[in-house]
C-alpha cells in the first residue's frame, strides 16, 4: 500500500470537509437554515443549447460512435473546432494539432505540470491559489513555491517574483480570473510578467512556461481577460466548461499548447505522454461532442453578477472587508480575528459556512462561494450581521 496516497485520501481538502460538514448539518436542522458557501459548485443551469445539444447527439441513432473511444487526445473535428473558435475569439494561432481533451481543468493542470516538469523542478503559485495546485505539483515530482500577492487586490508581486525565479523554475501557474480573489490580472502585468520571465529564461537558458488555469474566463463583470499566449509564447492553457457551462459534474475540458511555445510539438507530445502515463486519455465522447456544439457558450452569468453585488456591498457596508471581485464566484473576506480558522469556527454558531485562507497560500482571510441561491445570501445577511456585532462587542 502506498503510504503516501493513504495519507491524502484521510486527509480531503478542507473545502470537501466543510461541505460534507454542511450535508450533515442540512440533515439535522433543515437546508434552510445553514448557509453554505463553501463549494464553487455552479447554481445557475446549463444554457438551454447544452440540453439540446445533448438530446440531439443522443437522437442521431449512432450510440456506438457517440459512446465509443475517441482518438486519446480527442475527436479530431472537436479539437479543430476549438482551434478555430480559439483564432476567431482571440486572434491566437491555433490547430488541432495544439489541443489536448480532458476530464476537466484538474486534468488539464495536471497532465501539462507532468508534461513540463523533471523531478525538483519548481512550479510558482500566486497566492492566495486553488489548494489543489500544491497536489498536482507534487503529483508530478516537483515543489511549490508560493508568492503572495500585493495590494487590495493581491496583483502580481513583480519583485518578489524576480526574487522566486531560479534555474529550477519550470513554471508559473496563473488564474486569472482568480480563485479566490474573484481578481482579473490586467494587460499591463500580464506585459511585464512576460518580460520578466524571458529575461529569466533567457538567464537561465531553458524555458519557463506559464500554465494558465482558465475555467472562470468567461465569468467577468465589466473588464476583459488578457489571453496569455497573445502576450507569451510559452504558455499552455488549461480550460474548462465547468464554470462557463455550469457543468463541473460532466468532467469535460482542454489543454491548449501555444503554437509558440519553444519545441511546441514537443511540448505537445509530452502532454500526450504525460495523459497517457495518468490514464487521461480519450475524454468523454458525448460532452466532447457537447462542448464542440456550445464552445464561447455561457450559462446567465447575471445571476452571479447580482449575488456578487449584495454580498459584497452589504458586507462592506457591516464593516468586513473585502476584494471587489471582478471575476469568478468567490468573496475574498478579511477574517474578524488574525485566526481565519477560529473566525469559521464561530461562524458556525451561526451557520454560515466560510472557508478559511490559510490552504489557499494565504492567511487572515475567507472565501465565500455566492454562487449560491439569491435568497440565500439575502437570509444570510442577518447572520453575518450578528457575527460581525459579536466581535464589535469586544
């Protein structure tokens, strides 16, 4: 038995726990009374061209090539569609022969750092980061380095960056827009981290890659997501339809190696390779087909737009502060006492269910997931309300 993986299937992330935490507190008092923000689980359904999509691939009448294997990176018309909406949406030269299918964003990241990193390498993280990064960093045998964001809005560090680069570095992984911050890296540092890391590269004589983790891409509020490959050669993108289509259940996704990248069809068949050596190969038939048909899609993202409005402007208005999101689904909240964990703790006294920073690379903090019911968040005010007073009292 391995040790090691025994170990982390103990230990889910704290995110899993305190969901599992809010299925059993619903059981006991009623999903009406607890407030669980903790899962970025999409509350707004699919666009109705996904059901159609659906029900009319299943209607064709050919089940044996709908279900059957695909080729291992994905059906050819799929990928060359994706390609070409990638050209049209972005300007990015694009083929099929640069897209990889995957079970989703988590497969994408983890297949490209096995595909770009030798045993010791480094990966940077930007924190506040998806806790999951340091898994799949890890998975493919190499280290985290984290470096913490500046600012209000926790942009990027560009000295502290310079200071983190070394020969080790295989890469950065950047997630714009950001889980948990709900921040939108601009152009302008989009431009100057790519300086910065050819002139490294360039130092260093190897290529440092940026893996840039896009599922909330189309989950904006008024601003615009630079497309890293346009800005950097060296980039990967790893995508997926969980959030845009509001299907993180359907585990569909893919890598995008930038045509520019040094090596690039090497690059390529290392993912090839690497999704081999993880046994991600030939994504699901159906949902490949789906996302062909609904590609540039997006579910009513309104709803989330509205939900961001409330909370951010009622909690802020309490007191809390917080990182206006620009992005994504999450509240990044300033913890009540220097203890983000002690701070959920007796949150719980009131049912609001938070997520403390300190896995996300960050302490001192909070993410509320409003990517939940209007009302939900519209009962809860109350409770955020007695909990912030409890440490005013003090």
């Amino acid at each position: 038995m391995n040790l090691k993986m025994m170990s982390l299937g103990k230990k889910p992330s704290v995110i899993r726990e305190i969901f599992e935490y809010s299925n059993r507190r619903k059981a006991q008092i009623g999903a009406e009374n607890v407030f669980d923000f903790s899962l970025g689980n999409p509350s707004i359904p699919a666009p109705k061209a996904v059901n159609d999509a659906i029900v009319s691939l299943v209607s064709e009448g050919n089940s044996v090539a709908l279900h059957g294997y695909t080729s291992a990176a994905g059906d050819m018309a799929v990928r060359t569609k994706i390609a070409e909406n990638i050209k049209s949406r972005f300007g990015a030269d694009a083929s099929a022969q640069n897209i990889y299918m995957t079970c989703g964003a988590a497969a994408s990241l983890t297949v490209s750092l096995k595909a770009v990193c030798n045993e010791g390498d480094e990966v940077i993280l930007l924190a506040p980061y998806f806790p999951e990064y340091d898994v799949f960093v890890e998975n493919a045998n190499a280290v985290s380095v984290a470096v913490c964001g500046v600012g209000n809005n926790f942009d990027l560090d560009l000295s502290a960056l310079e200071k983190a680069i070394s020969e080790k570095t295989a890469a950065i992984i950047i997630n714009s827009p950001n889980n948990p911050t709900g921040n939108v890296i601009s152009a302008e540092q989009i431009e100057a981290l790519a300086a910065l890391l050819k002139e490294k590269s360039k130092e260093y004589k190897k290529s440092i890659y940026i893996i840039a983790d896009e599922p909330y891409r189309e989950l904006t509020y008024g601003v615009e997501v630079p497309y890293i490959p346009n800005y950097y050669d060296n980039t990967i993108v790893c995508y997926s339809y969980s959030k845009s289509l509001s299907l993180p259940g359907e585990r569909i996704g893919y890598i995008f190696v930038s045509p520019k990248c040094e090596g690039a069809s090497d690059i390529f068949a290392a993912v090839c390779g690497a999704g081999r050596s993880l046994g991600f190969v030939c994504a699901p038939s159906l949902m490949q087909r789906v996302a062909m048909e609904c590609d540039g899609m997006t579910a009513d993202i309104s709803e989330y737009d509205k939900n961001r409005r409330l909370l951010y402007d009622s909690l802020t208005e309490m007191g809390y502060t917080a990182v206006e999101p620009k992005g994504a689904f999450y509240l990044f909240v300033k913890s009540l006492e220097e203890d983000a964990n002690a701070f959920c703790e007796r949150a719980k006294k009131y049912e609001l269910l938070l997520v403390p920073s300190d896995s996300f690379g960050a302490e001192g903090y909070v993410r509320i997931s409003y990517c939940v019911a209007y009302d939900t968040i519209k009962r809860s005010l109350s409770a955020f309300k007695a909990l912030y007073d409890e440490y005013e009292v003090k």
